[in-house]
C-alpha cells in the first residue's frame, strides 16, 4: 500500500518549489479577496509548534500605512548598505543600493506577519528553543508562497526594517513581533533564477556544500562568506 | 497573459499542503538513497535571506548515533514535563507524557537541521532581523515536508533536546546551531488530523482568529492559552 501521489501531482509540486522567487516587480492588478483567502488558508494549514499557530497576518489595506511601511523599509536600507559598507567595502555597498529590495508601493496586497502575543505559554517543543516560533510562522508564509506562486502571484518576503518602528505603527502588544511584510501581486514575469543571482550579487552554492554524515564536515564550502 | 498553474496543477498544490502532517509512527521500510536526494534537492530550492542559504544537513546513519539522540531528546520530554506541570497542572503534565513526541529509533531517515557557521558575515534583510536565518532554514524543512509527504514518505520534526548537547554530540562549531532532528521514514498510515488534535491535546483555531486589518486588533481570540 502506497501514499503516494500520482505522477503528474508530484510533478507540480516539485515545479513549485523550483518555480517559486522572491519577487520585487509588481503590476498593479488587484488580487480578488476569495483568492487572498485561498492563499491565507494555505499559509494556515502550516505546522505549528504544539499547535501553538504563532502567526497573525495584519492586511495593510490603508494607503497611508503602506507609505509609512515604505519609509522604515527605505530608511532600514540605507542603514544596510552602511554596514554591508564597514565590513566589506564601498563597491559592495554600491552594489548593494543598486538592487531593488522591495515592492511595498507596486504590489496588489501588503500583509504583515507577526509572530503572537502570549508565546511565553507555550512550553511544548520550545522550551530549550524558543525561536519554534518563528519556525512555525515561516513554514506558513513558504506555504503561502508556494500558493501564490502555482496561482501566477508573486511574492517578496521583506525583512529590511525596524521591528520596535513597524510595531509601533500597527499598534503591536510588546510581546508580539513583526518578522515579514509581504508583498503580493501578479508581476510582468517571474525572474528565471533568483534576482540575486541574477543581478551578479550573490552566487547560490549546490545542494552538495551543504550535505554531511554523522557529524559536521568542516570543509571550504562550509565556511560561506557574504562575497561569492 | 497569465501566470497560473493548470487547475489539476493547483490542485495538487493545495491538496499536499493539507495533507501534509507532523509524523511520529513510521514503518520500518528504507528511503532509497535518490529519493533522499530528491527530498534535499526539493529543501535546497527554499528561499533564503541575502541568498545566505543557512541550511546544513547532516545525515545520521550510525546507529549508535541515532541511540544517543534519542536519550537526549528523552532527557528533553522529562524537563519539559516538569515545566508544564508547574506551569498549568499535574494532569496537563500527565496528559503530555502520554503523548508521543518522536520516531527517531524507527524512522527510515534521520537528519539533523542545523543553522550554518559564520552568520555573522550576513547582513542582508537581518540586520535589524538576525532570526532571519532560522526563518529560511525553515522555509527549507517546509519544501522538504511537503515533497515528502507527495512521495508517500512521513516526517516528524523534533525540536524537543538541548541544542548545546547535540552540537557537542555532533562537533558543531560554536556559530553553528542545530534547530531540527528530522524523522522520515514510510507511514502506515497518514493522519487524518494534526496528531495533538487527535489526541485531544489541543484544538487548532481557525484563520479568522489570526486576521487583523490596519493594525493590531486585540481580541480573546488573539489572546491564546496553551489549553483550548
């Protein structure tokens, strides 16, 4: 007796985690609410650490926020490129303002996901690891990525800001916390690799640079650095 | 122009996100060695910040291994007995040492998850952020599950032992942190419901409680309690 899918179900779902990117370049088309609900509802179905559910999604439907939202995103990545300046060089902070790090203004739907008030509760499988949450919490936002994507919306993670400023803005209980703002929204294309390798920033390493057996391998591979 | 997946496509998406389950019960049946490999490559597709790619497998294929990290992930389940009776009661306390918290001595494949060595050399989207290396180490584990679960192949994430005695156990660098012992292995049968549903250890919440507009909207919904 088998569980598994057919060919051609199997088949999608790996397309879908290969096809999937974090997308910078929206159109302005908006997203139908039952579609939005369908995406939410998969992000949902996502794990959770003794259940605990850890994710909140606030839907930034106000113009005037997704404004203030753009300017702690913009002033967090001139902070950025300052640091990526002071360790590694100017040629690199210049390359790095020459990326488009997000699309908060272009995109259909802006969401802000936090992690919960009230985590403290929640002993099981995180009391030696509390970090469990945010764990949970991205395992329903790469559910709702890979949605999106099977669904021709692209998605960027965003992470580029101040967490105590974006809490502030949307009124967060000091226990809970923003970890991403999405953005959301059907785009011209989606970008054939990631828009960092292809933009010459980054080069990913293979799958094989990350394997080891009953130990770790220190190996040159494993020693990763910022620079390719 | 569009973008969507084919409706069958769609559908096999959203039907493995569903489907998908925490497991604990495993046959004892292998994983073939390129099957592995397809869940891995399926993992290493996983969005990453910066394009940092943090995740680090490590393969257990000592017995002798495998027996040690069951004896601490044991240690583990007893301290945190002790902290939910202290914190809620002796029956919730009892009610948990009842549960099963893992299949590691019966799994097909066990794998170790760990954060990479030399973070600190990353700086993109975590400056303000730094947790934002375990977030893509999970968004890896997600595409891992959900390619698992369409081959028919169970898998049970274990975040229950000492994250310092593991490293020691398997000669991590002190940079590098272990965040998941992953089970995998061929199930009798999936389960129809999250395990701690089932068992009557919590009930899961539905996505209405987890959605706010504009900012944060305080509600007894959103305020959760370890017990339903």
């Amino acid at each position: 007796m088998t569980h598994a899918y057919t060919d051609a179900e199997r088949a999608a779902i790996y397309k879908v985690i290969a096809e999937r990117r974090d997308m910078r370049h929206f159109l302005p088309t908006p997203i139908a609410p039952d579609m939005l609900q369908r995406l939410l509802t998969a992000a949902h179905h996502a794990p959770s650490v003794g259940l605990m559910q850890p994710w909140r999604f606030i839907r930034i439907s106000d113009p005037n926020l997704r404004q203030r939202m753009h300017a702690l995103v913009s002033a967090e990545r001139l902070e950025t490129a300052e640091a990526i300046g002071k360790q590694e060089d100017s040629a690199r902070k210049q390359a790095f303002l020459a990326l488009k790090v997000e699309g908060i203004l272009a995109c259909g739907e802006c969401l802000v996901v936090t992690l919960s008030d009230n985590r403290e509760a929640h002993i099981f499988g995180r009391r030696t690891l509390p970090e469990m949450d945010i764990a949970s919490v991205s395992c329903a936002i790469q559910n709702l990525w890979l949605a999106a994507r099977a669904e021709g919306i692209g998605m960027g993670w965003v992470s580029m800001f101040d967490p105590a400023a974006l809490s502030a803005l949307l009124g967060l209980p000091p226990d809970a916390k923003p970890v991403a703002i999405l953005c959301l929204g059907y785009v011209p294309a989606f970008y054939e690799a990631p828009m960092l390798e292809q933009t010459g920033w980054r080069q990913a390493r293979p799958l094989a640079d990350m394997l080891m057996e009953n130990g770790w391998q220190p190996s040159p591979a494993h020693d990763a650095k910022e620079s390719p």
